[in-house]
C-alpha cells in the first residue's frame, strides 16, 4: 500500500472539519488526516464523527508536523495571522531538521485576505510556502457536528497568489481544492476582498439588520399595538433571514477585517434601498415594478 499523504487540518469548526469528512470519505486516493484543535469539545466531537484519524491540542502541532503534506489552517480571523506564523515557523523547524524534496505547504480559508497576505505574502520561508484560500462553501451551521462531506463539492474556491508565492505550491493547493470537487479561480487578495464583501459579507450584514428590524417592529408604539412578529413568520423571512443563524463571534470578526470593502457594499445597498423606499413613498408602481424585474432576472442568474 503507497503511503498516506498526510493533511494537517488546524481548527476543526465547521469548514475544518468538512474538509477533514471530505478526505476520509475519499475512496481513491490515501490521506492520513489529523486535527489540531485547541477546544477539547471540538477534538472529541471530530474524533466520534470521523472527521480526523487523530487529533491533537495545539501546543502539539510540532510534534505531528513532520512528513506533512498540506496544512490547512482554519482557525477564526481574530487569530488566524498567529496561527498561521506559528504553524510555518514549526514546519521551517521541521524542515531544517529533516529536509525532504517537496517542503510542506501552507494554506487557509480565511474570508478575508488582504490583510494576511499583507503580512505573509508567499510565506515566511520557501522551505513552508503559504498560499491564501477561501473556498465560497460555509453556511449558518457552525462546530464540527455540522461537519458536511459534500460541502465543497460543486463550490468555488478563491486562491490569492501574490508575487512571491511559489508556483508549485499553488499548483499544490489548487489540485487539494479541486480534489473535493471545488472549482478553483485565482483573484488578487483585495479582488477577493471586494468580491466577498459583496456577495457573503454584505448579504449576511443584512440578514442581521432584518431580525434586528423584527425585535423592533415587534415592540408596541404610541402608534402601533405590538405583536410577536416572528410568529406570523413564513417561509420567506425564515429563507432570506437564514444566515442570521450564523456564528456572531466570526462575522464580528470578518465586519473588522474587510471594513472597507463591506461599506462600499453597503453604501451601494442603501443607494439602491432609497431608490425603492422613494418608489414606495411616491406611489411610483412602473418604477417598483422596473426594480423587481430587474432583481428578478438577476436573481435567475444565480
């Protein structure tokens, strides 16, 4: 039997764990997969659910870093440029000690990039090459017990080479994405930034916004008697205000890192919202009518 090809996935949430179900359900071709996980729930959660062969605290990613072929580091944004540093710096080490021909490869799937690779750029050292990633693949649920085999599967994946990344290491990660059956596409790290300010960052702001809305328009006025509006709710509050269900702790952590690039967005937005409430105000029907059509032809797009 040919030797595993040993992943290292640190962080087990959601995406970390998908990504470890994804390679233990694949038949044709061998992984050793082991986690790396500081949250002891999470370790023994991956370990039932069969996400890892193994898995291991954080303070041990030196001793199980060595013969590693990927490590994809899917820790939150608040630590991942740590994380990261910490895992190149123990694969240089490891290298150095026992160099092999292929050195180790570093990747991520962070939801914002510009600041990372800012930082990194193409690595802290040739000997553990970084190549920033995001696969478009997440949803509401959150913790390994989400983990999804088929998550990836069919879905994007953004990698953000800069100039010094090597070439072969990103040959090597886009071949691991395209493994779990992503489509793989290169953007510069602010291209992806902006891309996904608008259609993940933008979109889950709004879902926020609207059950914030509900809280308030539940509440009596002066004006209005009050009402439990969540009760009344059907099928299109719950599917448009899905993503609401989603960790608050992360999509904090994504408002602050792609700041700039998620006010562009929802400047657009509340341009394209006056225009409607104006509409609405003036009891223009052609023009709401133009505005839905349009949205509508957009929407049978996705």
């Amino acid at each position: 039997m040919a030797k595993a090809n040993k992943i290292i996935i640190v962080g087990v949430g959601h995406i970390g764990a998908s990504v470890g179900l994804a390679l233990m359900d694949k038949k044709e071709q061998s992984h050793y997969v082991i986690g790396i996980e500081e949250n002891g729930d999470y370790r023994a959660t991956a370990l039932k659910n069969k996400c890892v062969h193994e898995i291991h605290p954080v303070a041990d990613f030196q001793e199980h870093c060595h013969d590693a072929e990927i490590v994809v580091v899917a820790a939150p944004l608040n630590v991942l440029p740590n994380v990261v540093l910490s895992c190149s710096e123990a694969l240089v080490q490891s290298q150095r000690t026992k160099k092999r021909p292929i050195p180790p490869v570093i990747t991520d799937v962070g939801s914002v990039k510009t600041p990372l690779l800012t930082e990194f750029g193409g690595g802290v050292s040739p000997l553990a090459p970084f190549v920033g990633g995001h696969p478009f693949a997440g949803n509401e649920k959150f913790g390994p017990e989400a983990a999804d085999k088929d998550l990836f599967k069919n879905r994007m994946v953004i990698l953000t080479p800069v100039k010094k990344t090597d070439l072969k290491a990103l040959e090597r990660v886009k071949l691991f994405w395209q493994g779990l059956g992503c489509e793989v596409e290169e953007m510069s790290p602010q291209e992806h930034d902006q891309v996904a300010g608008a259609v993940s960052h933008l979109p889950h702001l709004i879902a926020y916004c609207m059950m914030e809305t509900m809280s308030r328009l539940s509440k009596p006025t002066p004006k209005r008697k009050g009402f439990n509006l969540l009760r009344y709710a059907g099928g299109g509050l719950k599917d448009f205000t899905r993503i609401a269900s989603s960790n608050p702790l992360m999509w904090r952590d994504i408002s602050m890192e792609n700041q700039a690039l998620i006010l562009e967005a929802t400047t657009e937005f509340r341009k394209v919202f006056l225009g409607m409430e104006d509409a609405v105000a003036r009891g223009d029907g052609p023009r709401l009518e133009e505005l839905f059509r349009h949205a509508q032809d957009m929407r049978k797009g996705l």
